[in-house]
C-alpha cells in the first residue's frame, strides 16, 4: 500500500486540477457560444464554435474533469482516514 502521505498530496492536486478543468470547460463552453457572433469577421473561427464537434469536446472534457475530480476526492478522503486512524 502506498504511503498515506503522498496519495493525500497527490488527491488534493488532482481534486484542484480536475475541479479547475470541470469548470473551466463549462465556463468556456456558455461564454463561446455567447460570443460566437464576435467571430463572424474570421469564418474558419466561428465554424469552429458552431460545429457540433465544438460541443462534444467540451462536454466529454467536462466529464473527465468530474469524474477524475470524484476518484481524487474518494482518494483524498481514503487517504485522510488512513492518517487519521493509522497505528499510534
């Protein structure tokens, strides 16, 4: 079994992380299609923003982003257990 010590500081970067990119891409993802009539003067741009694609990409990654930060904090809160009620 891994050291508690080290599995609680890497859940803890994992659940900042994750968390960060869950949000980032939800956040991202209403402010793009917001402002996806901005990039009407670069088509290439604004094809990209409209493209279904362009949904799928962020939802999947917002995804990912909740799912790692659920496995980091299960981790974290393991990992916290184990220090607090390890052999004295």
């Amino acid at each position: 079994m891994a050291d508690p010590g080290r599995v609680l500081v890497a859940s803890l970067f994992g659940c900042v992380f994750f968390g960060y990119a869950a949000i980032n891409c939800l956040v991202f993802y209403r402010r793009n299609r917001q402002r996806a009539s901005e990039f009407s003067g670069n088509p290439q741009v604004e094809a990209i923003v409209r493209s279904p694609r362009y949904s799928w990409t962020f939802w999947v990654t917002g995804l990912i982003g909740v799912v790692g930060f659920l496995v980091a904090s299960w981790r974290l809160l393991f990992a916290l257990s184990a220090i607090l009620h390890g052999p004295r």
